[in-house]
C-alpha cells in the first residue's frame, strides 16, 4: 500500500476518495487528514495542501525555481509533485532566515531571472531524477514546444563532467510525440527492461480498422497501454475500448494493458511481464503447427 501523499503528488495533486481508498487504507486517508498531511475539498475529493506559491519561496530563500518546480512553471508535466519548491542559488550565498521551505540546491554559474529556462530544466532533471521521470519531462517540453530538439541536441553535446551520461540517455530517448506523463514513463520501464523497438502513439491501419496506440512494436506486434485513474469515464468509453481491444487482437497484435499503479509504483512488472509474453509469443506459433499436424 502507498503513502496517502504520494500518491496524491503523482496523481498531480488531487484524487477521488474511490481512487484513494484503492491504494491505501482508509485509517491512512484519515491520520493524514487528521495530521493536515492533505485537505479535503470537496465531498470525496482530497488534495495536497495550499501553500505560498513556489516563486514566492524561490523569492524568501533568495534563490530562482529549478527543477520540477521549474518545470511545473513552465507548464510541463511531472510525474511527482514535490512537496516544497525546488530553488537554485548561489554556491557562496547563505541561507537566509525564513519559515517558508523548500529544497535548496547550489550552482557555481550565475542565476536566472526567478526561473531557470525550459532546456536548463530539462537538462538539470535529466541529471538529478530518475530516467523514468526525467523522460517524462523531456518528452512533455518537446510535445508543448517549450524545447527545440536542435537545441537539446546542442545543450547535450556541450554537457560535462558528473551526471551528463544520464542526460545523453534522456535525450536520446525523448520523444515528442508521447502524449502524458504516464505513458512516458510506461515507455521508460520499457526502455529499461531493453526493448528499444516501442514505437509512441503508433498508427495501426488497414482498409476496415485504425487505431492509434500508446506504444507499439511492429515487428513483435505488441501493443502496450497505459490506462490512468480516469480512462473510462463512461460505458459507452469503456465498449469503445473493448471493441478497440478486440480488432487488435483479430489483427495478431498482443494488447498487453497497464495501470497507473503498474507503471508509476512498480518498478519492475512492466519488464517482467513485457519479457514474459515475447517468450510466449515466440512459442506459440512453433505449438500451433505442432497441434495443427
């Protein structure tokens, strides 16, 4: 079972008691509530709690908003919310007298105006946090524009000295045409598992039937999912999905679907359930002629 407050941070802030309640005891809902850990509301929904907004800690600590703060600055998506701002400042200056928290890192170049840039950002998550959550703030800068790949390529090439093979990996891997957060880091557990053939958002067509896929290998012909809190918001969604479902498999495609929790709080499920059916796969035809003889 999951921290009340991280799975809030990685549901991007708020959720449903139902959704809550699905991960975590209720007694947990309650001390956290109780601890004022996390608010409630609304009937049935909880939420992290309100606090100054990140610039203005950036401001008290005498610092600029990095990393995810950054990057939630700037619109982009992350999968885990810090709790307090994350904020940059000068490797000589001291701390300064403030009730106001946050996560305090040093640099020895000069800052920026209250905010580190997109590609700063990019390249200093790509650094400090892990691939899968990294990749999906890369991806998300790409898809929204915020980066210009040229200039990722440029800013990886000049990149130096401790952490810069994490950031080349990041931004090899990066694409835009991933659409959540989530299915980035699906993507992720993939790519660590060692399957670079996972195509994202992958057009499968023919003269009767299109489908676009979250991740697609062509040549093994899988297709992976991510399905997240909200993915079926009603049952004419959910037969829509079925019969999607499937056409896929009439198709030969093996559709193998994935949680929020499957994907953000196991580490390890998507790889080894990815490697499990491509065995499989490559079984079964061999078993089928056999039987068929």
């Amino acid at each position: 079972m999951a921290d009340v407050v991280e799975i809030l941070q990685r549901a991007g802030g708020s959720a449903r008691y139902a959704e809550l309640a699905g991960l975590t005891p209720a007694r947990s809902i309650r001390t956290a509530l109780e601890r004022g850990e996390i608010d409630r509301v609304a009937k049935g929904v909880y939420a992290l709690p309100t606090a100054p907004s990140d610039l203005t800690v950036a401001l008290a600590n005498g610092g600029v908003l990095a990393r995810q703060s950054a990057a939630l600055h700037h619109g982009l998506e992350v999968v885990t919310r810090p709790l307090v701002p994350h904020v940059l400042i000068s490797r000589t200056q001291r701390r300064r007298e403030t009730e106001l928290s946050c996560v305090m890192h040093r640099t020895k170049t000069g800052l920026p105006e209250r905010v580190t840039a997109p590609l700063q950002t990019v390249i200093d998550c790509a650094r400090h946090l892990p691939f899968g959550e990294a990749l999906a703030l890369a991806d998300s800068a790409l898809r929204l524009k915020k980066v210009d790949p040229a200039a990722l390529a440029d800013a990886v090439r000049a990149d130096r000295g401790a952490g810069s093979a994490a950031v080349l990996r990041v931004a090899a891997s990066a694409d835009a045409r991933a659409e959540s957060a989530l299915e980035s880091m699906l993507r992720a557990r993939v790519i660590d598992a060692g399957f670079a053939g996972f195509v994202p958002q992958y057009r499968i067509r023919d003269a009767s039937f299109f489908a676009r896929v979250d991740l697609a290998d062509p040549f093994l012909r899988i297709v992976l999912e991510a399905d997240s809190f909200a993915h079926h918001g009603s049952r004419t969604a959910l037969r829509k999905d079925c019969r999607r479902y499937v056409e896929l498999a009439i198709r030969g495609w093996l559709l193998l679907r994935y949680s929020w929790e499957d994907v953000i709080l196991d580490e390890t499920w998507v790889g080894t359930s990815l490697d499990a059916a491509v065995r499989q796969a490559a079984v079964i035809p061999t078993a089928s002629r056999i039987a068929a003889a």
